[in-house]
C-alpha cells in the first residue's frame, strides 16, 4: 500500500469536505427553515383520522402544519372536527411531531358578532397568525367595484389591530380574484397600497398568482416585510387551478426562494389541492422530495 504525502491527505479532506457541504446544500430545505403542508389539501383523510394523517405526513418529511378552522370550515371538509377543542387538535398535532403557528379563518369568522370566538380558537391553538382565507363573498363577483374592495381593506385594518391586541398577527391569503384589473387598476396593488403593514401581513398563493399571468418575484422583491409566508404549489401562466406538483408548472423555483429571503418570509406551506386520480398524499411527498432537493 502507498503512503500518502500530508499534502495529499489535506487534498482528500478537503474534497471530502466539500462532497459532504454540497450533500447538505442539496438536501436543506430551502430558507433553512422546516418545510410546511396546509392541512386543506387533506381534508378528506384528516376528518376520518386526523392524528393518523399528521403522523403520515411528518414522516414524509413535513414539521409544520397550517390548519383551518375546523369550526369555520366544518361544511369545507372539516365536519367531523368541528366539535374538537382548540387544545386537543394542539396537543394532536405536537403528538405527531408538529407545530402549528398558523390558521385559516373564514371571512365570517372575522365579522364582530364571530370574531371574539375566532380569537379565542387562535389562542387555544397558541398561534401566531390568523389568516383570512377569502374576501367578503361579493368580492368574487366578475362585476365587483373597487369600492367594494377597498371595503375588505378597511376591514382588514380594523380586525388586524384587533388580532395585534391579542397578542397575534393578523394576514390576508390571496386567489385569483386579486390579480384582476379594475378600472385600468390591479386589485392586488390597490391591496398594498391600502392595508397598514404592521396590522396586515400577506401570505402569498403562488398557484393564484402565477395561473393569474403575473410574477411572484417581482412582488416578492418589490415588497420586502409585507409577506409572512407563502403558499407553495407549481401553476401554469394563464392555466386554471393553479395547484400542480412542485417542478411540473413554470415556476422557477430557486430564484423563487431568492426573493422569498430577501422579502422576509418566515413560513412556507405545501398546498396540494389536486383531486383523484392524484393522492393528495402522494402529491405531498413527491413535492417535499423536489423542495428537499432544491440547492438553494
């Protein structure tokens, strides 16, 4: 056997060394930080066994989970769980190796006569954030005023000081409806112009933006510390649905995650809407494996 000169040895470790810092370049989830699922995309298996899902889904690799509001969704899915308290859908979701800091309530939820009910949900959960799922319903109408949304904006800014006096963060979760122009103006800029940041983080669906025709990145470098989290799912410019497996739409996701560093996002969660014959299940895990890949 040849004796290697110190020189050689030095060589080999630091190849070693670099093989192993591209091997956990490769295999880090991307921002550094634990990658997410929103519980939606398996309502169905989770209002049979929702202990049973969450163990399923951490063993893909998943460590936080967003949920919904199981009282406020209970006709979305989520029926079975709707009499469950705050604290023991927490303790579930700890069980199975989780956390969970953020939810999503409907826009009834945050009307006064619910919204007392909401926040005390949100604190038997221990969140951080309260997201609002959707706009007031007549929002959605393809003859919609600004007026009409500038309505949702004001009310936004007054439940979101609200949700910061109780302790929490108050966000709003985009569709498609927002990329849509009004009177030559775009509903989603007249959002940005109007809320107050400090009192409405946004939390970016990639799918309703991209199948809307418009850029995720852009907004995400032009608007550093007004997102708090993404909604992650590949989409197709101009395609409706917006909810593909990560690498089969026309998202680029490093410069994706780029711009995510660079506007502050500190939570980001797998959405996987697709329906059979697609496994939602098999949809989480092929997209997990595609994120854990990423050398970002």
């Amino acid at each position: 056997m040849r004796n290697c000169s110190r020189r050689e040895l030095l060589i080999s470790a630091a190849g070693a060394a670099g093989c192993l810092s591209l091997s956990s370049s490769v295999k880090a989830d991307p921002l550094g930080m634990p990658a997410g699922f929103q519980i939606y995309g398996v309502r169905e298996e989770a209002s049979k066994d929702l202990a049973g899902t969450l163990k399923q889904v951490a063993g893909l690799g998943y460590k936080r989970v967003e949920l919904c509001s199981f009282p406020g969704y209970a006709n979305s899915g989520f029926g079975p769980l709707a009499s469950m308290k705050p604290e023991d859908v927490r303790q579930t979701i700890e069980a199975a190796g989780m956390r969970s800091e953020s939810c999503h309530f409907q826009f009834r939820e945050y009307e006064p006569a619910m919204l007392d009910q909401s926040i005390a949900y949100a604190k038997g959960l221990k969140l951080k954030y309260m997201m609002m799922s959707s706009p007031r319903e007549g929002a959605r109408d393809p003859n919609v005023t600004m007026d009409l949304w500038k309505w949702n904006f004001d009310h936004m800014n007054k439940v979101g000081e609200r949700v910061k006096s109780a302790g929490m963060q108050f966000g709003y979760h985009n569709h498609g409806n927002e990329w849509k122009t009004i009177d030559g103006v775009l509903v989603y800029d007249e959002l940005l112009r109007s809320v107050d940041p400090k009192l409405v983080q946004l939390q970016m669906d990639l799918g309703g933006v991209v199948s809307s025709g418009y850029g995720p990145v852009k907004y995400l470098e032009g608007n550093p510390g007004r997102f708090c989290s993404l909604h992650v799912k590949d989409a197709k410019s101009g395609q409706a649905g917006g909810s593909l497996e990560l690498g089969q739409g026309d998202i680029d996701w490093k410069r994706l995650f780029a711009a995510a560093k660079t506007a502050g996002i500190r939570a980001y969660f797998v959405e996987m809407e697709v329906r059979p014959p697609k496994d939602p299940i098999k949809a989480l895990d092929e997209s997990y494996t595609y994120l854990h890949r990423l050398p970002v």
